[in-house]
C-alpha cells in the first residue's frame, strides 16, 4: 500500500517569486445537490480531462463517473457500475477510451473496466486481486498498468496479466508510459524511480534512489529521460536508462502529489499538497519550463480541491471541484 506521509513534512514550504498568476476560469458543470466531485482517494486521478480537450471524466461522492462535454457542457454519460465505488478515472491518450478503476472489497479486490468513448460499452474487463489508486494506459492502447499495494502490468487485447512490477515493499503511487508504449516507469514506496519494459517487465537500467519518497513519475516526450518529485519538494530530471540525475529544479513549494509534461515537452505542470496553512489541501498548481526551470504560470484558490487535468494544446486543463460543482480552468 502507498505509504502514508507525515504531515508534518507538508508543512516547512518553501515560497517561490512568480510574477503574475494567469488563468481562465472555464465551463463550470453542477451535480445534483450533496453530491460532490472531489474525486477517489487519494488523488489526483478523480478527474481526467481528454487530450483533445472535448471531454471531462470526474469521479463523485455518489459512486457514479459523470462524463460532460466541455464544448456543450452537456452531461453525456453517467458511468454506475452496481455502485461499486470508483478510485480512480483515466482518458487513453487519444481519448478514445476512458479507464475507470473500481473498488470490489476494500483493499483486497479491485476491477477496471475500459469504456469506448463514443458508445459507452465496456471493451475490457479486468479483475485485480487488490483495489487501485493508481492507473496508466499506454499510448497505443496495449498495455494497461495499475497500483496500490501491488504494482502489475496488463495485456489489454488479451485481458491477462502480463507480469507483476512490485517494488519490495510500499506499492506505486505514480505510473507512466513512455510515448512509444516500449517502457513504463513507476515511482516506488521504497523509495525508488525505476522503469521496466512494457512487454517482458524485465528492469531497465539502474533505479533512482531519492531520500524520501517519490509520489510522482512522468516520461518526457522522447522517452530519454524522466521527470520525477515527491516528499523531498524537489523535481529531478533522470536518464531513463541509467537512472542518473541529470539535473534538479528549484525547490518546490510543496509535496509534489503528480507531474505531466506538454506534448511538445517545453512545460511541466506540477500539483502540490498542502501549503503552511493548510497542509491537507490540494489546490495549488504551477506551470514550470522545462529547459530554464522557472515558473510560467502559478494557480492556488482557496476553497476548491484539484482533481486533474491535461495539457490541451498550448494550455493545461485543470478541474477544480467545490461544493457541488466541478469548474475546468486554463493555464496559462
């Protein structure tokens, strides 16, 4: 099971000079009364949003997925499976499929099940002998990996395990595929980045220790290197092949709870846990540029709870979710 942090590591922030905070407030959709979308737990997997930009995936307090249109702001799916209740929601890369992990019996047995984003039939059904908090898809499509306890690489076109990836001991809080599908990278509980191939399992190279540890993992572009943080606040670029720190970005302001890099691979967004004031919230997202290391655009509003999002274009997507209504904003 991903290891549980000492709150107190939350709290020592360090603060960062931006020069302006830019963003847009988009569509807000409003769930029915009571019901909220703060997503499954932990985060920040409650909420995906489609690389295109078209779709909004969010996980809600009633155990039902809602899938809206972002154009139309039309409710296009209510996704309720024999309210089993979601831990996880996850858009393929092409946007095509929507992966939502399902809680059977707490902590010991989990299902995801694949929809197809036009019909909303389920094309896989995958049982796990553990409940998953975290989950990945890979760019063509073949290959799902998900974790918690146990960390496990899956064939989707023939619904069978392929191998199991766990670290000795601490589950996978984080899980990302390079873009050419070959390789898949985990950030560990013990306290290591390591990255496997995607068809045989076999490890790649040699793991990257960090001193506390790494909550989030994200391959760049190329599938050369990989950009890495976690409880230490610090964001380390790492050779993917000999898990050599290449080099580091200024310390962080927060916990770092999950990173994406822009297609083009000139930004990587980063969402924080916690701030002095209050350590358990989640709500303060930054753009940073990958090459200089300094802060493109920096987001935190009080009173909401990040629950995703996507780099759409030249923008990052984020939602937002408070009270009952769940808001999409753009950065920069």
């Amino acid at each position: 099971m991903r290891g549980k942090i000492i709150v107190l590591s939350l709290i020592c922030c360090v603060s960062i000079a931006v020069s302006a905070q830019s963003s847009r407030q988009g569509r807000t959709f409003t769930l029915p009364a009571r019901v909220s979308a703060e997503g499954g737990a932990p985060l920040p997997q409650g909420a995906s949003v489609s690389r295109a930009g078209t779709l909004v995936a969010a996980i809600c307090s009633d155990h039902i997925v809602r899938v809206w249109s972002t154009r139309s702001g039309e409710l296009l799916r209510s996704l309720n499976e024999n309210s089993m209740p979601p831990s996880a929601v996850q858009f393929s890369p092409d946007g095509q499929s929507l992966a939502v992990a399902y809680e059977i019996t707490q902590y010991e047995k989990g299902v995801i099940k694949i929809f197809d984003a036009d019909s909303w039939e389920v094309q896989r059904d995958l049982a796990a002998p553990f409940t998953m908090y975290a989950l990945a898809i890979s760019p063509d499509k073949r290959r799902v990996a998900f974790s918690d306890r146990y960390t496990e690489l899956w064939d989707l076109s023939g619904k069978k395990g392929l191998t199991d990836i766990s670290p000795p001991f601490g589950g996978s809080a984080s899980l990302s595929f390079s873009h050419d599908g070959r390789w898949v990278a985990t950030a560990d509980g013990d306290g290591f980045v390591r990255v496997y191939d995607a068809n045989t399992g076999s490890l790649r190279g040699t793991p990257a220790e960090f001193l506390l540890e790494p909550t989030a993992v994200a391959f760049t572009p190329g599938g050369k290197s990989l950009v890495a943080g976690g409880v230490d606040k610090v964001i380390s670029i790492i050779d993917a092949e000999t898990g050599k720190v290449l080099r580091r970005f200024p310390k962080q302001p927060g916990w770092i709870l999950s990173l994406d890099i822009s297609a083009d691979g000139k930004q990587i967004a980063v969402l924080y846990y916690g701030s002095p004031e209050h350590p358990l919230d989640v709500n303060h997202l930054m753009l940073w540029d990958f090459e200089k290391g300094t802060v493109v655009s920096d987001f935190q509003k009080p009173g909401i709870t990040i629950t995703g999002g996507a780099f759409v274009g030249d923008h990052y997507i984020l939602a937002a979710a408070s009270g009952n209504e769940l808001t999409l904003w753009s950065l920069p």
